[in-house]
C-alpha cells in the first residue's frame, strides 16, 4: 500500500482549529507485505548463467567485505530477519539499503498488529496468526529485560474495533465474530450501546455494531526500528554485524566455477555472502529482483504489490479521544460508483458478499489522532485522487465520530490543504484534500 502521510501540528488548538506549520511536508512512500509466497524459477536453482555480467568496474575507492549473511532492505522487516540470526546464531549480518530505516513503507505505516479484519479461512492466516503471537512475545521479552514497551516500541495492547452502522453488516459482525472465537482468538460482538461504552465519541446509531478484539495491538514503527537496530549494533564491535546505508544494491555476484549466488555489488561497496543473500525490500522486492535478474533466463515470479493509501495525522489533537484503534466496515455497493472504484482492499466473507475494510481511526503514544484510508493496488503510475470532503463524510468512518461536525470536520475543511509532492500549501477556499502520487 502506498501511504501518503501528512501531519498537521496544532498546538495549542484554538476553537478546535489546527494550525498548519510552513515546515511541515508530506512524507510518500510504499507499503507492502510480503505474505510468504514462494518464488518460482521455473523449476532452476536460483544460480546465475555465467553470461550474467552486470557488474560495474570495481574503483579503488570501493571496499570488499565478506558477511555470512547479506540482507537487502533495512525496514522493520529487514532489521527483525538481521536481530533473529544475530541472536540466533552466530552468523555475521550486513544489511544493506539505498536509502536508511524508516525512509520506506516502516516509517509510513500506521503500526497495526490487528487480527480482527482477518479471514480464519484464507491462506494467510496462520502466517498472521503466527506474527501476532511473534510480536507479543517479543513485547514480553522486552518488559523482561526490565524495559516498558510502551517507551521502547510504541507499544499499545487496546484491542480493535470493527464498525458497522447497518442491520446488515451488524449481521456479518456477528458471524465473523463467531468465526475468530472457533479460530482460538478472544473476540467479542458489541451492540452499539455497549460500542457507546466503550467509545462514546463513536455514533453508529441502534442498528450498529462493532467486532472486539482485546488482544489487538498497535506500535510505533519508528520506535521499534530504532529499538531492533540498537540491539543489532550491539554485535557490531564483535565483527558481526554491519549496516551499508545510502548503498544501493546495483549487481548481484557469482562464481565463475559454479554461478551460484555470492554477494551483491552496490553503488559503494562489494559485499560477499557465505550462506544467504535476503531480499527484504518492500514492494520494490519484486522490481529489485526482476532488474538483477534482468540478463538471465531465470523467470522468478515476486507477488509483491504496492498498496494506495492516505495517512492524516492530526498532531496534539485533544479535542477528540479514541479508546481503541477503529476500523470501518462496509460492503462495496454501499458505496457510490465513484468510491467503489477506488475501494480498498477486500476479503471475501460468503458466496456473493465481500466485507471491505477501508478506513481507520486511532490514537498513537502521544495523542496524535491518526485517520487512515486503504486504497486499490497500485501500479504505480502517478495519481491524482479527488477526496471530496461532503462524501468522505457520508461514506467514510469519519461518519461515526459525533463531535466531526464541530471539531475535526470544520478544521479540516476550514483550513483546507493541499498534498503534493514537493509542497504544502494553506487555502481558505479550497473545500477538498487533493492527495497526487
């Protein structure tokens, strides 16, 4: 998913209007999970034919180093594979990046380790199940060393609400919770006077009502990131472990006897790996393989696709307080055509409905309110997508925060702004959120 984050500051809020700071841009980036799918070689070893020479000529200025361990992508994910050999093993890890943590799809994202939107039945799963569980662990091991993960990683264990405003999706909220209880998740179906209980800004109406899911968590991305890789760089004085940042991987290296796989070149560096070359690259994983591999007859197939999607922080925002992190529920011919075309991601529920999850809503650490919107997958190309104000509300989660009408909704119409990617601009007429890719 590709995220657009903007961050408006407003401290102090005056009658609820937020301020917007001359030095504040939108950061655009890519996000993507890579939902372990296997790569295909059509059959072949993943070596490369000795015909494959990309390689630029070596400068005296470039350095030789030799890992046992070689990961491209220096993301939350990238960091966590280098932290699991590092203190899993005593193998030797560089991690190497074009850019540094945090740079991609970790520092956009909005830290969600949900499970209440997931299927028990698709094939994903278990490998969810199997990350939640790995996270909480890990949460736990780092309250053991006598450290507060809330401090270290942003770390929020609130539990998650699914939303519905309808008889109808009130209907599917109940069968999904029944589903997650038989998959061995503790959930919980709220009528919408029990919703109100727990989020009183929330206004579904009598027929709503939300899946609860206590066990649900949500971090700090940057925090975490920053937390793994001072623990990697422990290993760095005994020789183990190495970051190449800003050194972007151009070339991959083999063996004149054998062409099996020995290292990458990048812009500045060589790098050999005696046991394993991990890609670890977000969405771009697919095109970073596909451009190494460009000169062989290897046909890997990466299933790596970029995600559309608009981040709105509203920084310091005390006129409003959410309680758990929310996310929307809605079928897609609820919508209009216009927003069914640009409708996010969808997980089929039974034969002839798809629940789709669009829009989310929580609080982060320090009282940043966090309103997200999941898109289509992307190809890439540059968008402009029109948000107009008037059918965001009608359409969208914000439709169920009570106080929108006179708090959030009039500053952010008032104020009006303009994303792009060079600028940030304030106007007093301007009655939509203008988001270009």
């Amino acid at each position: 998913m590709a995220s657009v984050t903007l961050r408006i500051q407003s401290p102090p809020l005056n009658h609820d209007a937020v301020s917007l700071s001359r030095n504040h841009f939108p950061v655009v980036t890519f996000k993507t999970t890579f939902l372990g799918s296997s790569l295909t070689a059509n059959g072949k070893q993943l070596s490369l034919p000795k015909t494959f020479r990309t390689q630029p000529v070596i400068t005296a200025s470039s350095s030789t180093h030799t890992f046992d361990v070689v990961i491209i992508g220096a993301g939350i994910i990238g960091l966590t594979i280098a932290r699991q050999f590092l203190i899993g093993s005593d193998l030797s890890v560089a991690v190497v990046d074009k850019d540094v943590p945090c740079s991609g799809a970790t520092g956009a994202g909005q830290g969600y380790l949900w499970m209440v939107h997931k299927e028990p039945e698709s094939d994903t799963w278990d490998l969810a199940m199997r990350g939640h569980k790995l996270w909480l662990m890990f949460a736990e091991k780092v309250r053991a060393q006598g450290l507060d993960p809330l401090q270290e990683l942003g770390w929020k264990q609130t539990g998650s609400l699914l939303v519905g405003r309808t008889a109808k999706e009130a209907a599917t909220l109940k069968k999904k919770v029944k589903k997650l209880s038989e998959a061995g998740l503790r959930a919980e179906y709220l009528t919408s006077d029990a919703l109100r209980l727990k989020e009183p800004e929330l206004e579904v109406g009598k027929d709503g009502g939300a899946a609860f899911l206590p066990g649900d968590c949500q971090l700090d991305a940057q925090r975490a990131v920053a937390f793994i890789q001072k623990e990697n760089r422990h290993f760095s004085s005994k020789g183990r472990y190495a970051e190449f940042f800003h050194d972007p991987v151009t070339s991959l290296l083999r063996s004149d006897s054998s062409s099996e796989v020995e290292g990458v070149r990048t812009s500045k560096n060589t790098l050999y790996s005696k046991k394993a070359v991990i890609v670890a690259a977000g969405c771009w994983s697919g095109c970073l393989v596909h451009d190494l591999f460009r000169e062989s007859d290897i046909l890997l197939n990466v299933p790596v696709k970029p995600r559309k999607g608009h981040l709105v922080v509203l920084e310091n925002f005390s006129s409003l307080k959410l309680n758990h992190g929310l996310m929307e529920m809605g079928y897609v011919d609820h919508l209009h055509d216009t927003v069914d075309r640009k409708s996010s991601h969808s997980v089929k529920v039974e034969e002839g409905q798809t629940l789709s999850v669009s829009m989310t809503a929580t609080m982060d650490t320090v009282g940043n309110l966090v309103l997200g919107k999941k898109n289509y997958f992307s190809s890439m190309i540059s968008n402009i997508i029109d948000l107009n104000l008037g059918e965001l509300q009608s359409h969208e989660p914000y439709h169920y925060i009570a106080c929108m009408s006179n708090c959030i909704w009039r500053t952010v119409s008032e104020c009006g702004f303009l994303v792009s990617l060079g600028y940030l601009c304030r106007s007093s007429t301007l009655r939509s959120i203008l988001f270009s890719l």
